[in-house]
C-alpha cells in the first residue's frame, strides 16, 4: 500500500444523510491533497440510530465513490481519530487504496476460500449459535490463523455489512492476502486479583476444582470476604471477572497482567454444598483460570503498552527499512469506553497520542474477536502498514 493508502472521517449529525455529505466532504478535502488516490475498500460504522437507514447510507456511498467494496456494521459506540461517539446519531468511514487483488468480502453466501488469506476482518452477529467454533472455522481458513474484529452492538438492530447489502445474524467481513501488512494487539482491561490455577475438574461451566482443591474456597480467599458475611460477599462477588487461558497458551504478560491469549468472562455464580463457581463460558480442566476485577488503571497502561509494542514492530530491528503506519482499526468493549478512562474520548485520546495522527475508525462491540477467540472488556487493535 502507498503512504496515502488509507483516509478517515467522521461526523454526528441527526440525519444520516447529512453526517455521511459531510464525512464524504472530509474525505474529498483529503483526497484532493493526494493526486491518484483511488479507493477500492471502504469500512461504514453506523450509530444505532441510523441501523435503519444502512441501505440507503450504503447505496449513497456506492455513488460517490464507484468501485469501493464496503464492510461494516452498527454499533451502540462509534470510534473515530481521537473521538467516540457513544449511543449518539454519528458515522466513521474509512477508505483504502489497495489492489482488489488483495482483499476479498465474504459473507454467509459467499464463504471464504481455504488458504487464500492471510487474515481476516470480522463482523458477527451476537446471537450466532456455535459462534466460537465458527470464529475458530474460519480462523483456519487463514494462513495466519488470526481473526480481528467484533460483535455488532446495535440493541435492536445488529446489522452488518460485507459487499452486499445489511444482513442481521450470520458472519461478514474482509479478508486479507498475506502480502498486506498488518500488525494487531489485544489489550485487557482487567486486574488478576489472586494467582492463575489450574483447573483441575470442571463439568461444562462448573469449576469444581483449582489445582486439586475445591474452587469456591479460593474465590472467597483472594476477595478476602467470607460467606458468613453475605452482604460483603455480594458486593465482592458482583464484581468479580474470570480469566480463561487455553491449556498451553501464556496466561500473564508483562507486568503479571493478562496476556493476549487469557478471555475474561463474568463469573455467573458459586454453589456453597459442592465448593464450586460457575463461568460464562465452557470451562476444560487444564485450563489456566484467574480471579480478577475491572480496572481502569491497568486498562490505561495496558493500552499504552500494546500501541508502543506494535511501534517496535512497525519500526523494525534496523536489520530492514522501517514500516509506516498506514491506518489502524480499533474494536473496544462497550463496558470500556471514555468513562471507564476517566473521561469522555479518553480512550481514543491515548491512542491518537500513541500512535500519532493516524487515520483511525472502530467502534464498540458486543464482544470483540481476536486471534480465533471471542473476549470481553478488551481494546482490538490492528495497523495497516507499508510493505
């Protein structure tokens, strides 16, 4: 891709039709300071309240830039170059100057060919069944393995889109062939609060035991709260998160926080007579497990370490040529967000800090997809970078 390969805009208005006129007008200032720029992909990310209208913003799309193939989706929380818009009538459209031969939407109808993409963008609905295995389906019909994206978080109308028109339910999004290059980090927004444990006896998402001893009694032991105060142990409990890491896979990063492999989960409840805690999840035993809490500090750091990560990589060792970063897609949970930050676009500000003034667009999702796994309260973030 060219150093001009990627443009973004933004823009709330009440009117759909408006907020796109003066995106698009954004886009034209831009494209008019880069002389041969010619888009072939576009990504629409639409606020809830113009789900409704996804056609008609796709088809005014389709006529002022001929040839572009959209993807997208809408979502209760939009994000943009420094700026979220959350649960307010907005748009964010991105726009890409890459050969057609490198990417390829697919849909329900149109399904991904086996070991032609390097990786893939994805949009999925919340209701799937089997969503999991399918993610993990289509993860190996990429050479990488490596999934990113997330869950429409629209409440009434999960809409998404990838080169057709607004569908509800199933899957779509963009492939990748190998040679584009991409750069992608997950980021945790949550604090272990006692040691990571085996499991060592679980039944579908009953934790029996941790490393051979009963679940329930480790819980009440890294909250420091006992059962024979209830209230106390409400309040903990309600609060309370799980981290998931596959058998094998690194459960901690740097720092002891969260590495990008661990999936946190609500804890859904505890069963006092067998000692055990229930998960949101399908729990196996051999799979690391760890007690935590959202936390806004860590979130801060932990986003500040995956955009500095990905600087490296992007800057290489010295033994090749820099890359550029060319554009960047960001997918955060809708329990993240400004407010979780400690303030309004908060989060988008670290990353614009972070990454420079890079054309950004994302939004916040049900659920968010990562490698070939589904998180919660995790920031996705992915870079498009020269060759």
């Amino acid at each position: 891709m060219s150093a001009s390969a990627c443009l973004a805009a933004h823009a709330t208005h009440p009117d759909a039709g408006m907020a796109l006129a003066l995106a698009a007008a954004q886009i034209d200032a831009q494209a008019a300071q880069r002389p041969g720029w010619r888009p072939t992909l576009g990504l629409l990310y639409l606020s809830e309240g113009f789900a409704e209208r996804a056609a008609e913003c796709l088809d005014e799309a389709r006529r002022r830039w001929p040839g572009v193939a959209w993807a997208g989706a809408a979502a209760w929380g939009l994000a943009a170059d420094g700026v979220e818009y959350l649960d307010e009538p907005a748009l964010v459209l991105w726009l890409i100057d890459l050969p057609v031969a490198q990417f390829r939407c697919f849909d329900g109808r149109h399904p991904l060919a086996d070991d032609w993409a390097g990786s893939a963008l994805v949009h999925a609905d919340p209701e799937l069944p089997e969503l999991g295995a399918l993610l993990n389906e289509l993860a190996e019909r990429t050479r990488s393995g490596y999934l990113f994206g997330g869950l429409p978080s629209a409440r009434l109308h999960r809409r998404h889109w990838a080169g057709g028109e607004p569908m509800q339910g199933g899957l779509s999004g963009v492939a990748f062939a190998p040679s584009v290059g991409l750069v992608s980090r997950v980021t945790q927004g949550c604090q272990p609060v006692g040691p990571t444990r085996r499991v060592t006896g679980a039944e579908r998402n009953l934790v029996a035991t941790l490393d051979g001893q009963p679940a329930l009694p480790q819980l009440l032991q890294d909250l420091q709260v006992s059962l024979d105060e209830p209230r106390q142990a409400m309040a903990a409990l309600r609060h309370t998160l799980v981290g998931l890491t596959d058998e094998g896979d690194a459960a901690r990063g740097p720092g002891g926080q969260f590495g990008g492999d661990t999936r946190v989960r609500h804890l859904i409840g505890i069963d006092p007579l067998r000692e055990a805690v229930a998960v949101a999840d399908q729990v196996e035993p051999g799979m690391s497990l760890a007690f935590c809490t959202r936390d806004p500090v860590a979130a801060r750091r932990d986003l500040v370490r995956i955009c500095a990560e990905i600087r490296d990589e992007v800057d290489g060792d010295g033994s090749a040529p820099p890359r550029r970063i060319l554009g960047a897609h960001y997918v955060s949970c809708t329990g993240r967000g400004g407010p979780h930050f400690g303030g309004d676009s908060e989060e988008l500000r670290i990353l614009r800090h972070a990454l420079g003034e890079v054309p950004l667009v994302g939004f916040f999702a049900a659920g968010e997809i990562a490698h070939r796994h589904l998180y919660g309260y995790t920031g996705v973030l992915t870079v498009f970078t020269s060759a």
